[in-house]
C-alpha cells in the first residue's frame, strides 16, 4: 500500500511506483447516429468542474484508482432506459450516451494520471480532481438525471405513458336485465309467506288457549320458536355450542331446504305440524258414559274419597306465595347491585355477572345450576347431624353430581373419562338419590335421578320431549361404576325408567334452567310431584336470589 503524502517513501514504495501503471480501458466507439426527424442540436456537454481538495481527504485518500468504469455498461444502460413508444427520444438518447462514455473515460484517464503525479511528489492536494461516477447509480436516479438535462425525453416518456394507460380497456359492471324483476317477485313471496306464517301462528294460540293454555301471545311465540329450535339440533345444528348457553339468541343458519327462512326457525311446515297436533288433540277420543260402577269401583272412590279428606285435613303442603317478605326482597334488589363475588360455599362461587341470569328472561348458566346444587348437597350432609325443624320433612341422603358429569359421560364413556374418580370418596351405592343436571346440546336444561329407594331411573323435562338417551347412559353408568368399586356386575332386577306423566311444563324459551333446580331441589325432600308451575317462575327467580346471597336453602318451599 502506499506511503501517507507526507511520510518518505522506502525503497519498496519507490519501486512499486516506478512500475508502470496499466492502461486504462479503451473506449468503445460511440454508436452510429440514428436518423432522427428533429433538427434540434444537443448543447456541448459542459466540462466537469475541478474541486480543491480538502486536508481531511487527503489521510482518507488510499490507492489511486488504476481502471475506469466500463464505458460500455454505461451505454447499454442508458440504451434499457429508452421509451419503445417515444421513436423522437432515440437519437437524443444515442447522443447523450456518447457523450457520457467519452467524458467518463476522459475524467478517469486524467484522475489516473493525477494520482499517479500527486503519488510520486507526495502532494495530492494540488490535484483537486473529482471521482468518475459511480456505474451502479440507480435506474430511478439515472432517469431522473435524464428528464432533467433534457425535457424532450420527459415529455416523451410521459406521452408514452399517457398512451398506455388509454389502452386499457375498462369494463362497467352492470345490473342484470331482469334483475329488479326478480327482487321483486322475491320480496313478494317472503312478505305473502309471513302473512300465511302469521294466520297460521294465530289459528295455533287460539287452539292452545282453548286448550288451557294461559300465557300471552308473545310467550306462545317465544315457545314455539324455542320449540323448533330444539326439533332442528339433530338435523341442522341451528344452535351454536357455547359453555353456558350465552348465545343462544345468535340466529341460527337457515334451513338448507328453503330459500327464505321465517325468524326464529319457524317455518310452515312446524306450523302445520303444531296445528295438526293441536287439532287432533281436541278431536280425540271422549270420555266414555256414565255407567254403573262395580263394588271395587266402589271401593276405589271411597278410597280417593278418604284421601281427599285427609288432605284438606292435614295438607301435605302450602301453596307457593306471590312474593318475598318486603324486607327479603329489598335485600334481593341490593344483591342484584351488588359488583364482584355474590356468595361462596364449598368450591362453588357466583359473581354479579351470574346473578343476573336470574332476572326475568334469561337464561341460567353452570355457574347458578351448579351453585344451587351444592346447596343442596349441603343441606343433605347437615341433616345427617342435625335434626330437621318441627313440621318440616327431614331431606333424603343425596349426592349431587355437577352439570360437568354428564357432558364427560356422554362426550367420553366411563373409561375415557375416568368417571371412577368421581367417587373415589364417597359410594353411591349408600345414597338414597344421585341428583344429575343434564344439559343437552348446549341448548336446553333437564334434571335426572338414579332413586336407589325407589329403584328407578328418573328424568324430568320441562318441555316434555322423550329422553331415552338419558335412560340409557345411566344405566351403563350404574353397571359400570359397580363393576369397578363392588367388582360385578349391576342387578337391575326390579328397575324402571321412570318419567312423571304430569310433569310441570314452562310456556316460553328460556325458565328449562329454573324448572331444572326446583326439579332436583324437590327430588332431594323425597317429593313425588312439584307444586310449582310456570306461573310460579317471579317468585322462585328472586327466591333462587335471596339462597344464594345467603348460601343457604329457605324452609318455606
């Protein structure tokens, strides 16, 4: 390397400069001029100006450069950046690569030179010579460097541009002929199909209403579409799966086999359906004649006689108040300001965002269901020590099982799911109810019991649909579960499934989740029919929320 400007050169330095230097890189004669039909006369490129050199360069300064640029990169770069379009731009173009080639080669050979002289007397400051450009200069800055040294190469590119961009076909999107028709016609159809949907749907409450029914239309309607709901789960998956029954009122995807679907999964064949029900129940059969009864006849009604009597005498129970106590129910309203965690028993807790599930028209998720269920739980394992109250009925020995078991038993199996472990501290076997929340589908609410006093398998069903699915399940369950804690096999000698011919039904879409803890909190007293009913359902809401405010069951049910 060489020596700093004011530094003695060595004898090796000496040497290598006195070496002769290579030649710098011909360069290529400019290409032929083209015909051109512009008469217009390039300007002479005007000679690079010199710059005085800077002391702070001159330590910066390291070999001189040996090699100039190749001058023909430069003239087929600016050959790629010519127009097709603008045919006046070429020569201009050819002129000016000519001339780019011939002064970068011109200012290397002199910077060469200079170095070389500058080198030799140790002084590079008297040279004051600026650097060839750079051949990797960019496509944009070389265009730019063009457009502005000569407008008519602007102005052509742009021309051409402008040309292009008229080329392009644009196409208009437009509305099909018969496009406003058919809206129409469609628009007609859906409106004549909620008219016919509408009369069927009051002819269907008229019939009910004659058939006992007692709420207004708005509930009818909210339990016919809950109704329908529950009829397309198996075939269509109308309701979405959620933990807790939150968004069961999303609209549902409609029928496949309908183009136009009636809001809440009400279609006219439901409807024809229900009212061919509903007629056919008014036109069945009558009830047979008087005639003269025989001596067990006889005997039956003075039987049922002597029972009415005995219950007007000493009732087995009141009915059901209208309300709480003014002081109870100021103490529910308060609960329902109330923010944060409600109540704690046990490993169960309510926040202020499950409590408000029992306000009127909503639906009850696990956390309520399982909370009331461990009250009940806990009633049963006080009374083991401490006696009932003076009138009251002494509550059975229950277990209750969480509305986890039966989404694990019937997801999983027994084995898959390790449902042993449930018991692995208590024998169910020694019980005198197992109390099961069943949630179907993520979608409705029903309560279940295995009665070992009774020896039956029991499921209880606001809406009143078949559950044979349930009957079956626990029945393997029971077998199962002996197998593996008794080690054989389960006699169900004697067993029944068991369903209440007058169950109590709900007359709207969303109190399955209250009918399931009044079912399970009256299994667990021993009681063989409910004295509540869908008009029972304010009361028992703000009655659900008064127990669990104070983690506790009330002794007037």
């Amino acid at each position: 390397m060489y020596a700093p400007a004011h530094a003695p050169l060595d004898e090796n330095a000496q040497d290598h400069l006195a070496m002769p230097s290579p030649p710098p890189s011909p360069s290529p004669p400019p290409p032929p001029p083209r015909a051109s039909n512009s008469s217009r006369q390039l300007p002479s490129r005007p000679a690079i100006p010199a710059f005085p050199s800077d002391p702070v360069i001159q330590g910066q300064l390291g070999r001189p450069s040996i090699s100039a640029p190749d001058v023909r990169n430069i003239h087929q770069r600016t050959q790629s950046h010519q127009s097709v379009g603008a045919s006046q731009s070429r020569p201009i173009l050819s002129k000016y690569a000519s001339m780019q080639a011939n002064a970068v080669a011109s200012t290397s050979k002199n910077t060469l030179e200079a170095s070389k002289v500058s080198g030799l007397h140790g002084d590079t400051r008297s040279a004051g010579l600026m650097s060839p450009p750079s051949t990797q200069a960019s496509e944009s800055s070389l265009r730019s460097a063009v457009t502005q040294q000569y407008p008519e190469v602007g102005a052509a590119l742009a021309e051409t541009a402008q040309r292009r961009q008229k080329s392009i076909k644009k196409y208009i999107e437009r509305e099909h002929i018969h496009a406003k028709q058919h809206k129409a016609r469609v628009q007609e159809e859906k409106k004549r199909t909620r008219e016919e949907m509408e009369k069927d749907l009051k002819e269907l409450y008229h019939i009910k209403r004659s058939a006992g029914f007692r709420s207004d239309f708005e509930s009818f309607r909210s339990l016919l579409s809950y109704q329908a709901r529950l009829e397309m789960l198996d075939k269509t998956g109308a309701l979405s799966p959620s933990p807790s029954l939150v968004d069961l009122r999303a609209r549902a995807k409609a029928d496949s086999h309908r183009r136009h679907s009636f809001p809440d999964h009400v279609d006219p064949d439901f409807l024809q359906r229900a009212i061919r029900k509903a007629q056919e129940a008014l036109q069945g059969p009558k009830p047979p004649k008087p005639f003269v009864p025989s001596l067990e006849q006889l005997r039956l009604a003075q039987r049922a006689k002597d029972e009415e009597i005995e219950q007007r005498l000493r009732p087995k129970r009141k009915p059901l108040p209208t309300s709480l106590p003014p002081e109870d129910e100021a103490e529910v309203d308060a609960l329902f300001r109330k923010k944060g965690v409600i109540s704690k028993i046990a490993r169960e807790q309510v926040s202020h965002e499950d409590i408000s599930r029992l306000r009127p028209c909503q639906w009850l998720n696990d956390e309520i269901i399982n909370f009331y269920g461990q009250l009940i739980l806990t009633r049963a394992e006080e009374s083991k020590e401490n006696p009932p109250k003076k009138g009251s009925k002494k509550p059975l020995n229950a277990h209750y099982f969480s509305t986890f078991f039966w989404s694990k038993l019937k997801g999983q199996g027994y084995q898959k799911a390790r449902m042993s472990k449930w018991t692995k501290k208590i024998d169910i076997f020694s019980k005198d109810v197992i109390l099961i929340p069943v949630n179907h589908n993520n979608a409705h609410w029903t309560a279940a019991a295995i009665n070992f006093r009774k020896k039956r398998i029991e499921s209880y069903d606001s809406m009143g649909m078949e559950r044979g699915q349930v009957f079956k399940l626990l029945r393997q369950y029971l077998d199962e579960e002996h197998r593996d804690k008794k080690k054989k096999p389960f006699d169900f000698t004697g067993w029944q499934d068991y369903t209440l011919p007058d169950t109590p039904q709900q007359e709207n879409g969303y109190d399955c989740g209250v009918f399931t803890c009044q079912f399970l909190e009256a299994l667990s007293r021993g009681e063989e029919d409910f004295p509540f009913t869908q008009d029972n359902m304010p009361y028992l809401r703000r009655k659900m929320v008064w127990e669990i405010g104070h983690a506790k069951l009330r002794d007037d049910s």
